[in-house]
C-alpha cells in the first residue's frame, strides 16, 4: 500500500508525508522540511507517525522553504538525508559539516530502495544549483511529486508517465501575478522558465501524462498572494475533463488528507 499526505506547501514552507507499507512494516520518507521544527513535528504528530519514525528524508532543493529545519531534524533525529551534489554544494558550511556522513547522493535516474519504497528521483528546469523531484513507488502503484517547476520538460513529461496520483505545482495565475505588488524582477523570476509553474502550464503537463488510472491530483504550492484554490482547480479540472471538486488544494498551514495511491 501506498499513500501520502502533503504537512503544508507554499513559500512558506513545504514537506510531504510518503508511506509504503508492505506485511507489517511500514517505510516513511518525508519530502522537504522547509517548516519550523517544532510545527514539522506536531505536523507529523496529527498525522499519525512521528519525526523520529522517519526512514529517510528527501530535499529537493536548497531554497528555504524547501530544506528550512533538514539540520535541525537530522541533528535530534540522526535521520538519513537524501539529496543532489549540488543541493549539498549549495548549502555545505561549517554548520553542515558535521552532518556529512548522513548524507546520501540521489541523481537523476537512479533508483533508490528505502525500506519497501522506491524513489526516482528526476531533474526539473528550476533556479536552484540541482533541483530533483521525485517519482515514489511501493512496486506497484506511483506517485509523482512535482512542486517547484519553471516550465514543463519532456523529461518530467516522462518521468511521470503512469503515475497513479499527483502532487502537482500550480503556483500562480499569470494576471494576478503581474498585477500584484512584486518588484518587476521577482514577477520575472516567478514566471520565467526556472521559476514556478502557472495555473495553465500545469494543466498542461496533466494534459500530457492522464490516463484512466490518474486517480487523483493535488495542486501544491500555490502562491497566497498570486493564485486561489478555485482559479487552480479551475484549471486543472478542465484538464482532467472533472469536476473542480475533484481537485484537491495542499494548504500552507494543514497540508491534505492523507491521500492512497
């Protein structure tokens, strides 16, 4: 069996719940940590596990609302980290020296057993020194997470191919993104080609990967300032040829349901 459930996603912060569970044993991987310590851990408390039950955690990418308290985590927890060279290259300091030895090196299209989880991790055009994203498996359902996304590749195209649900970036609505108050540079930023995906650009990459089995998508990582549930799931329904209702939104401060793939 296998499930998720996003703990919060928005800049201002994002981590994602993977359970596989296989007889009685049960494999956690958390995705991103990019919340304050002590809410991760009340977070993971409410879902029913706890930080010290985590097998491994995953960091896509060194941005702050990504990797927030890994240190911290990994520190109290002695948890083992997941991550590209260059996410590591990004970050390492003094501070993370000490932590080297937890470190594990994922690159794009390997294959990574943890416990009865599979992880493929997956490169993404992103402002970030190695971005990877992930496809999780437990054999055999899959589950496609994508959060921080410029523009929609042929490689995540395919990296995605028969996912049995989405955790999907929708990021922002274009016209209230260059209407807001953001400096010209961050809009730039924003909606240029390593930055965030539009509402409509992840309509498209779900247009390019459904199938009969797509049993469900969240959209994740939705701007507060720049997009709206309804506009997203607006969206990404009339991809799917589904009601809105059918989407579900990941929230900033209480994340999804859990969700089984």
């Amino acid at each position: 069996m296998l499930r998720f459930k996003s703990l919060g996603s928005g800049s201002s912060g994002n981590a994602t719940l993977v359970e596989a569970q296989s007889g009685a044993h049960t494999t956690r991987l958390l995705i991103d940590c990019g919340l304050r310590l002590r809410d991760l851990e009340a977070r993971l408390v409410e879902a029913g596990t706890s930080a010290q039950a985590m097998d491994a955690i995953f960091i896509t990418h060194e941005h702050g609302d990504h990797i927030g308290c890994a240190r911290s985590l990994i520190t109290r927890y002695a948890t083992p980290l997941w991550m590209s060279q260059g996410t590591w290259f990004a970050i390492a300091n003094e501070a993370w020296t000490p932590h080297q030895h937890r470190l594990n090196v994922a690159r794009d299209g390997d294959t990574i057993d943890i416990g009865c989880l599979q992880i493929s991790p997956f490169t993404v055009p992103h402002d970030a020194r190695e971005p990877l994203q992930l496809r999780c498996s437990d054999g055999n359902r899959h589950l496609g997470v994508v959060t921080d996304l410029g523009h929609v590749s042929s490689h995540v195209v395919n990296a995605l191919h028969g996912c049995h649900s989405l955790l999907l970036e929708a990021n922002h609505d274009p016209d209230l993104l260059q209407a807001s108050a953001y400096p010209s540079f961050l809009k730039q930023r924003v909606a240029g080609p390593w930055g965030h995906l539009a509402n409509e650009a992840a309509a498209d990459l779900l247009t390019r990967v459904k199938h009969t089995h797509l049993n469900q998508v969240i959209a994740a990582h939705l701007s507060e300032r720049n997009n709206s549930p309804e506009l997203a799931r607006a969206s990404l329904s009339r991809a799917l040829g589904c009601t809105p209702l059918d989407i579900d939104v990941a929230d900033p401060e209480t994340g999804s349901v859990w969700m089984q793939v």
